[in-house]
C-alpha cells in the first residue's frame, strides 16, 4: 500500500514539475510549442532511461546467468537442511511453532510487523 501510495506520489510530482516547465517556457514560446518542446524532452528522458537500466545489448544468456548466480549466493546462506532435519526429527514440535508464530501474526499484525522489521535490519 505504501509502494503504491509512493508511487502515486512520484508521477504526480513529475507530471507537476512538467506542467510547471511547460508554463515556464510559455511565456516564451506559444502554449503549444512549449507542450511540444516538453514532450520531446520527456520522450527523450525517457528512451536514454530505457537503454541504460534495459540494456537491449546484453544477450538473454547473460541475464540469466547473472540472475542464476545473485540467488544461488543468496540460496546459500540458507540453512534448509538444517529446517528439514529438525522438522524430520520434531514433526510436533514444528507444528506447534508455526501454530503461535501463525497465531502471533493474526493477533496483533503491527508488532509482527515491527518484530520482523527489526529482525531484517538487524541482519543488515
């Protein structure tokens, strides 16, 4: 939701700063050339943003072995076999932990969600 509203924010404030711009350069030129003149600068703006975060140069293999190596690091701080063996070997034990974290996050969502913010940042 804040993504979102942060979002909303973000192009309202570019389309605000457009307007202004094209306002600015009115008192120059006519309204429609100043319309113009801005549209072709965003257009602009916009396509040398594309080919540099895009990067239509670079070959399909290669974003995906760049991909595939950044999870593999990630997958390797993992400890998946040590959860599997301690779900193996406490099946009950497992259930009831996630039956109160599950628990913990229904009652009270705020502070699970404070808990686990400070959780992320302390792995930071």
């Amino acid at each position: 939701m804040a993504a979102a509203f942060g979002i909303l924010l973000g192009l309202g404030g570019t389309f605000t700063l457009f307007v202004a711009v094209t306002l600015a350069l009115a008192e120059i030129m006519s309204l429609t050339a100043a319309a113009f003149t801005v549209a072709g600068v965003a257009l602009v703006l916009g396509a040398v943003c594309l080919f540099l975060f895009i990067q239509p140069f670079r070959s399909i293999e290669e974003e995906v072995d760049e991909v595939e190596e950044v999870t593999a690091e990630a997958l390797a701080d993992l400890p998946f076999n040590t959860l599997r063996t301690f779900v193996e070997r406490r099946p009950l034990t497992t259930t009831a932990l996630a039956l109160a974290f599950g628990y913990a996050i229904v009652r009270h969502p705020q502070a699970a969600q404070r808990q686990a913010e400070r959780f992320i940042m302390s792995l930071l």
